[in-house]
C-alpha cells in the first residue's frame, strides 16, 4: 500500500528543487467555503453487531498471544514458524541468523555508495559510506538497527528507533529463493556480472531508494507487519512506548481479542461452537475471508471509513465497514508483489465454488503451519485434488486434470500449483516474484501491459461492491480521498483532482470535523496549481490541532509557493519540532533562513541537514555560505573538497545495483 508520509514527501520534492521552494502555476486568492453545520460522526459499527461471537464489542481486552499459548501449545508452536508470526522481529533475534561476509553482497556499492551491515553480537549497523578518487573518505554515516521488518522468506528490510520515531534503512536483505523454487533472475544477472555465487541470500539497496536517507514509515505500515503499534495521534512515524503490542502478527489479530475467552470459569464442551471467541471456519466465507483481507488485499488504494480507526477492525465483521478498499477497473491484474486476493477473484475455481465451499485462501493456506519446501508439491496437491480428483464422477466434482500422471510427473513433478499458478516478477519489490493465483487452466503468463479501462465513471471503483451503493454518502467521501491521493501522486490524471475535490467538499457539509478529509482536499487543490485554498484547508486543520504534522508540512509548502516567507519559516520550525528526523524539513528550514540571513539558526540546522543527508552538496554550499558570512573560515577548504569529490562521483540512480526492473 502508497502511504500518506510518501504522498507528502512526493509533492514536496515535486515543489523544491535545488534553491528551495519555488512559486508554481497561477495562483487564486479565493477561499473554500468552511461549512458549519455539524454531524456527529458514524456509529462504532461493533457496537451494532448481531452475530453469535462474543468478543466483537470494543470493550473486550486483547490478551496477547503469550497467554494464548498457555492452552494452545502445539498450535502456538507450529505457528512460530509461519511467516505472519515473524513479520516483525527485534534485531537481537534476528542478527545471529544472518550472513555479513562478501559471499552474501557485503559490502555493496551503487550510484548512491558503498554500503556494508556491520554485526556487533546482537547489535547490528548499516553503514553508507563515500570515498573520492584517491579513495579518501567522504564520509562514513551509522545507523543502528532495531528492528527487522518482513519473514525472512523473501526478505527483510530494516528500522532505526530515533526517540520512538521509525525510520526504514536504505539497506535490505533479499532471500533470493523461496523453498524449492528457482533463483530469482535479478540474482542470476547479478551472479553472472560478477562472477560470484550469493548461496541463498544477499544485501542490496531497499526498493524505492532514490537516495541514501531514512524513510520515515507511519503507522499505517505497521497495521499488516506488525501485531498491534501505538501511533502518537496526529504525527506521521511518532510512538508511544512500548512501541509495539507485540512484534509478528499476533493470535488476536484473526481470532479477535480474548479477554473473554481465557475469564471462563468453564470449559465448553468440544462439541460446542464457543463463541467466546472467533473460529473463522464458522463463519460465512465473506466474513471468513475479510479476516485474511485486512491485510492481504492491498488494492490501488486504501481509505480508513470516517470515525474509524486503524486498529478498529474487527473478526467476525465485514471489512468494508472499516475500509473502503479501491481497485483499477482492468481486464487484468497488474504485476504486484501483493494483490492475491484480487487475482482470487478473477479465478474460475473461485467464481465457481458454490457458497458452502467457496474457494478461499484456508483452502489452500493453512494459518497455523509453514509448508516446508520438501512438502510442497504434495501438500498442495492434496489441496487441488480436494475438488479435483481424478475419477471423480459426482456432479459437483471439477474437471481433474487433462494430462496423464506420467506426462505431469516429467512436466514438473506433478506439481499443480508450479503449472496452474505460475510464479512471475514482481514489478514494486526488487529481487522478488509473485505467485499468480488467478489458477489459470493453461498456465498463460500474466500480462504485462494492463491499463484502467478508459470507460466509466471514475478510473477505479470499490473491491467490495455489495459494500452499498454508489451514492451512499460515506462511501463517496471514501472515493474522494482515494481521488485525491491517486492524483497527487499522478497515479491517474489530474482531472481527477477535481472530481475529488467536490466529493470532499460534499462530504465536509456533512462532517466539518473530519480532518483526514480536509487534509485530502488540500492535497488534490495543491495538485491543480490552488495553493491559496489548500493553505485555507491546511490552515483549518491546524486551528483545531496546531501540531498535526500532515497539516504543518502543507501549510509551509503552500505558504512558500504563495511567497509567504514568513508563515512558510514559522510553519516549517513547527514541523522540525514535532519531527526532527525528517530531512526534507530540515532542508526547508534551512533554506528559508540562509535566504532571510539569519546566519546563527540557519546554521544549526544546516548542520542537521548535513546530518540527516551526509552526501548532500546544497547543504554544504548553505553551510559555507554561513562561515563565509560569520568568518568562520576553518571548515571551508575541507568542505570544498568534499563538494568537488562529490560531483566528480557518478550521478545517482533510482535503481538497485543491478536490477532493471522498476521498484
């Protein structure tokens, strides 16, 4: 999923370039009507609920899956071992099972560096690093590792903890195979270009990367790799300590909190549904596959329903009454490294199955227990052949396959799923390949070229039609806040903007207070070139929560393109004290206040700058601007030197070292 924080960033390195922030478009002066009628916002739909499960209401306590293990120890210990339970895993746990040497790209170079991951029992750095021509050091930048973050079956990338603030490293680790399945083909190229064999994993720049900083990752991130996260409200990648309610998903997370579950005084006969807690196998397939789909259906874009909260969902109930989840109206699924369920849907075995047995993801996925490599082909074999089975003459038996044992034996070792659910790269994760689980009868590669349909209303519509009909208000502010993100970040066209911008408008009529949506029409304003009435709405925002970082960040971007110098500098302090690790607002900062000579504070914070980008040039031209300006004349030369290192260095990428496909 495209977070808010990159929506941000995105815009704002969209506005500055090299000499700061710019004045761009024809500007209007007029202001948005702010409405004044008051709703009060939508009822806690647990609350509502009529089903037979007790745990739904927001008064039940989560427990933790340490409690849940004190019964269920052969489950608990089987799923130990599966992915979801390792999602996220402290880099103590982590670092001994890993590999530093130069067999496994460590040290590595790109565009960007040289980056190494140096282990110090169970402390860990990543480390970038720039050398001139004479191999001098430029500089060595350090960054402790506290966190893993992803299973460890394709990967892992990696976090730093600055003062409960997270930041992703710009370092990952690529597993290359996933059980028996062949290489990776951006491994292979690489391997061959270097003569090197990589054994069963390496080091490579993270995806995405465009340069060697820290990234900060919200809280919306943690919401599927990790169990429970405490977010400070209001800021983008702040929290709480603890930081985390436990690390891989927990128990709780598919089964609903279980405060009442372990407070029964007595057991429930075996015979008994015990409704106590969720048991996802007796539930409706809707509702059983909503469970997986709070965090395996990604879609083009997620919106959290008005009055909602991240963490509200719960088992047992419909996801689209907490998510309004949106998708590309295309004939096929787009290349990604997570869209299954999407992909699911299109297949035949799914549109098929009757409600009773609907093909879903526990058919073929057990959430209990990792499949091991050796096991696979048989396991999911069985799985097919449940439907399947050759011989079978009962009429809601599945056509069994059409090739002879012997023939699909030297095919693939009658593999069902390597011949129906082809294993293809994905285009936004580097080093990586997807499984298609659009179950095709003839295996045909999935294509590569799919667009939004031109037709239609709108480019994308809700994954969950029977969610409620297209013009249920809340559903149409749902669309506009999906509208405006996509067009902020050109994922549609801009004359979406303006269709966002008028279901937000209708929507805030309705609800005044809802800040996300006042935070989205702004966004889509700024993407027209109408920085005055998106300041209006940012500034309205800031009335009400003077500290909400979001609204800070816009409120200085569009105060400097309106060239309001001084509310930009006012705005831009306010950020960096909310977030100071964030670079972008610390280049702002310091830009504005060499421009206004205020030599002193100016600086100190371009020094931060320096800091938080140590491969930067502008900041070393600001920094000796400023000695040159305060006689301070030690630094310089050295300075210079860097500079004149640093551009003799090769341009940056936007790539990994050697993989050629997007990230």
């Amino acid at each position: 999923m495209v977070s808010r924080r990159l929506i941000l960033i995105a815009i704002a390195l969209a506005l500055v370039g090299a000499g700061g922030l710019a004045l761009y478009g024809v500007l209007r002066t007029s202001k948005p009507e702010v409405p004044t009628r008051s709703v009060s916002l939508p009822p806690d739909p647990r609350l509502a609920y009529s089903g037979p499960f007790q745990n739904v209401h927001p008064s039940v306590t989560y427990v933790g899956s340490t409690r849940c293990a004190h019964c269920h120890r052969d489950i608990a210990a089987s799923y130990s071992k599966h992915p979801m339970a390792r999602t996220l895993q402290p880099i103590a746990d982590l670092a001994p099972a890993q590999f530093y040497d130069k067999r496994h790209n460590n040290p590595f170079s790109t565009d960007l560096g040289k980056f190494s991951v140096e282990r110090h029992g169970d402390r860990v750095w990543h480390v970038v690093s720039r050398y001139d021509q004479n191999g001098e050091a430029i500089f060595r930048h350090e960054v402790e590792i506290h966190f893993g973050i992803g299973s460890g079956n394709h990967g892992h990338s990696y976090l730093t903890n600055r003062g409960g603030f997270l930041f992703q490293t710009p370092i990952s680790w690529y597993a290359l195979r996933d059980g028996n399945r062949k290489q990776d083909a951006g491994a292979k190229a690489l391997e061959k270009s270097t003569g090197s064999k990589f054994g069963k994993g390496m080091w490579d720049l993270s995806p995405g990367f465009t340069k060697a900083i820290l990234r900060p990752i919200p809280s919306n991130c943690f919401f599927c790799h990790a169990n429970r996260a405490h977010p400070v409200e209001g800021t983008q990648n702040q929290f709480h300590t603890p930081i985390f309610e436990g690390h891989g998903i927990g128990c709780e997370r598919c089964h609903g909190p279980g405060g009442l579950h372990v407070a029964k005084t007595q057991p429930v006969p075996a015979e008994q549904p015990d409704y106590t807690i969720v048991n996802p196998r007796r539930m409706s397939w809707r509702l059983r596959e909503a469970v997986c789909e709070q965090c395996h259906l990604e879609g083009e874009n997620r919106v959290l329903r008005l009055g909602r909260k991240l963490y509200d969902f719960r088992p047992g109930m419909p996801l689209e009454r907490f998510w309004s989840v949106f998708v590309f109206a295309r004939e096929q699924g787009e290349k990604r490294a997570v869209n299954h369920v999407e992909q699911m849907y299109l297949s035949a075995c799914f549109q098929r199955s009757e409600d009773t047995n609907k093909l879903g993801c526990i058919s073929c996925h057990d959430p209990h227990r990792q499949v091991e490599p050796g096991e696979r082909v048989e396991y999911f074999r069985r799985r097919c052949l449940q439907c399947h089975a050759p011989g079978a003459t009962d009429p809601g038996a599945k056509q069994p396959c059409s090739l002879a044992g012997k023939q699909r034996r030297l095919r693939n070792n009658d593999s069902c799923v390597d011949c129906h659910m082809t294993r293809y790269p994905s285009t936004d994760v580097a080093h990586n390949a997807s499984t298609d689980h659009r179950i095709l009868r003839h295996g045909e590669p999935i294509g590569t070229d799919e667009k939004p349909r031109a037709g239609g209303d709108v480019p994308i519509t809700l994954f969950h039609a029977e969610a409620g009909k297209q013009d249920d208000p809340g559903l149409m502010r749902d669309l506009g806040m999906a509208l405006g993100k996509m067009a902020a970040t050109a994922k549609i066209d801009k004359k979406w903007a303006d269709r966002a911008v008028g279901l937000l408008e209708k929507a805030l009529r309705q609800c005044p207070e809802d800040w996300d949506a006042w935070e989205l029409k702004a966004y889509a304003l700024a993407s027209q070139g109408e920085f005055s009435q998106a300041l209006a709405a940012a500034q309205n925002v800031l009335s009400h929560f003077p500290e909400r970082e979001t609204s800070l960040m816009m409120a200085a971007m569009f105060s400097h393109s309106l060239g309001q110098r001084e509310e930009a500098l006012s705005y831009w302090r306010r950020a960096v004290a909310v977030d100071p690790w964030v670079m972008e607002y610390r280049q702002n900062l310091a830009t504005l206040l060499v421009e206004k000579k205020l030599w002193k504070e100016a600086q100190t914070q371009v020094r931060e700058w320096l800091r938080l980008e140590p491969e930067s040039i502008e900041a070393r031209k600001a920094l000796i601007e400023i000695l040159v300006q305060n006689k301070e004349l030690t630094e310089v030369p050295t300075l210079s030197s860097q500079i004149e290192a640093l551009q003799k260095l090769p341009s940056k990428t936007k790539k990994p070292s050697f993989d050629k496909r997007s990230n």
